[in-house]
C-alpha cells in the first residue's frame, strides 16, 4: 500500500500519563452516542500506510464483523484498537466508553476493558491450563471465575492441569478466549478465531459466541470465513485498501450476491 501523502500526526510525543479525561458523547454516524469509535484512524507498519481512514461506532452489546479480502487491513485495525506497538497509530481517534484508546499503551487500554484474543493464541509454554487462566488475573480487573469458563468451556476443565500448548488447536482457541474473558472486558476483540480448525470445532467456537453474544458482550470479530461471522454479528464492516467500503446489516451483505463477490470473493 501506499506510503505517501501521509496525515500529520496530531497524538504527538507526549505519553499517556494514566489519567483519562471525562469526554463529551461520541461522534456517531447515528443519533446516540456510542460505546466504541473509531474516527479517521491511520496506522502504519514501518512506512507502508495500512489502515487508511478507518472510522465505525460500535452500540453497546453489539456484535460487529469486520470483513475484506487478505490483506485489507482487518487485523491491522483490529490491532490498532488494541494499541499494539504494529501498527503504529500516526492520526485518529479511538474511544472506549468515553476514554481515550488512542492515548493510551496496551496494557493501559487492557485495563479498562480492551480484551484482545489474537490469532496465534499466544498459550503461555510451560504453564497449565488452569495456570494460564489465573495469570491473566494476577492484576485487576478481575472478569470471569475460572469456575465460570469451565463452565463454558468444560473442555478446559478436564484438562485443567494439562499444559496449555499440547492442547489441541481448538482447545487452545478455547483457553485463549477464556483467558481474555478471566480479565473485566467491556470490548471484545477477536481476530480469526476459527482459523485452522476442523469444521466440528468451528461449530463448537460458534456455539460458544453464541452464548458469549446471549450475555451482551460488545465484540468485533476479524474472520476469513465470513459467511461464519455474518451469522453470528448484527452488523458487517467491510475493508477494501485499509478503507471502509461498507458498513451495514450483516443481513444486508448475506443478501448481496454481488457485494459479497467483490470484496470478500464468496
């Protein structure tokens, strides 16, 4: 992508010093305010200019699909709201229940409610199961029980005392987004979480989105498979060249032969 006609920076290099500032209500493209935002967000890795533009509210509870074809800046976006050092956000906004995401270091937006499950996992090597669930609480804020992601997952619960990395590919889908659930996650991000897994155990992931969806839990989901994703989120954000090309009713896209074709070939 290109690397010219880069925004100006306007974060600046002051740091985020941990005192978030009360703000007025979000700018929306509807008439509420919203619980998440992200207003004309550009993020570079090294010089090449991934995410371009990008501006989308999440409403509170709301499920969000962020779709396009490889390399359309999904995960680049998605990691820039998790305020991962790659990519590096130059120019935008991005907020979180009134606090600002885009002053903020990863661990900071972790803290108040930014819960990431990457694609590969990262299963900390040498701890178990249960270990790696109560490592993610060592710190407030505190989410889920580890006895209540059993309960979701019992899967996890019977190999509780098994080493996180010789579970099976879903197994460790399941214990990295009951990880991130072991933390107090107000925003949900959840990047390729059936990537690499049989058909059977794709179907056990959405089962357990589904619930994970029952209970309200705002979350944006980055899938290859969006035929998958649109089932399950209440609205499609569609990326084409780091841009939102649209944004709308998942309804609206499975409805939409031609949409589909031209910017997710399905």
């Amino acid at each position: 992508m290109s690397n010219v006609d880069q925004p100006q920076n306007l974060l600046g290099d002051k740091p985020f010093d941990g005192a978030a500032p009360g703000t007025p209500p979000a700018k929306t493209t509807g008439g509420q305010p919203a619980y998440f935002s992200c207003w004309d967000v550009h993020a570079y890795y090294g010089e090449s200019y991934i995410v371009q533009g990008v501006s989308f509210d999440v409403r509170e509870g709301e499920i969000v699909a962020l779709l396009g074809r490889n390399g359309a800046g999904k995960t680049s976006t998605l990691r820039a709201i998790a305020r991962v050092d790659d990519p590096a956000l130059k120019h935008g906004e991005i907020w979180l229940d009134h606090q600002p995401l885009h002053e903020m270091k990863s661990y900071q937006a972790a803290q108040i409610g930014i819960g990431l499950v990457p694609e590969d996992r990262r299963i900390i090597q040498g701890l178990t199961v249960e270990e790696n669930l109560k490592l993610a609480q060592i710190a407030p804020p505190v989410g889920w029980s580890i006895e209540r992601i059993y309960d979701l997952f019992p899967r996890l619960g019977e190999r509780r005392g098994q080493e996180g990395t010789t579970l099976s590919g879903g197994e460790q889908q399941m214990l990295a987004i009951g990880r991130t659930l072991a933390r107090d996650v107000k925003l949900l991000l959840l990047d390729e979480p059936y990537e690499g897994l049989a058909p059977v155990i794709v179907q056990e992931i959405e089962r357990t989105l589904d619930q994970i969806k029952s209970l309200g839990m705002t979350t944006i989901i980055v899938e290859q498979n969006a035929i998958a994703a649109l089932h399950l989120a209440d609205r499609a954000i569609i990326l084409d060249m780091g841009q939102v090309v649209f944004d709308g009713k998942s309804q609206e896209v499975l409805d939409n032969a031609d949409l589909r074709q031209q910017y997710l070939a399905i």
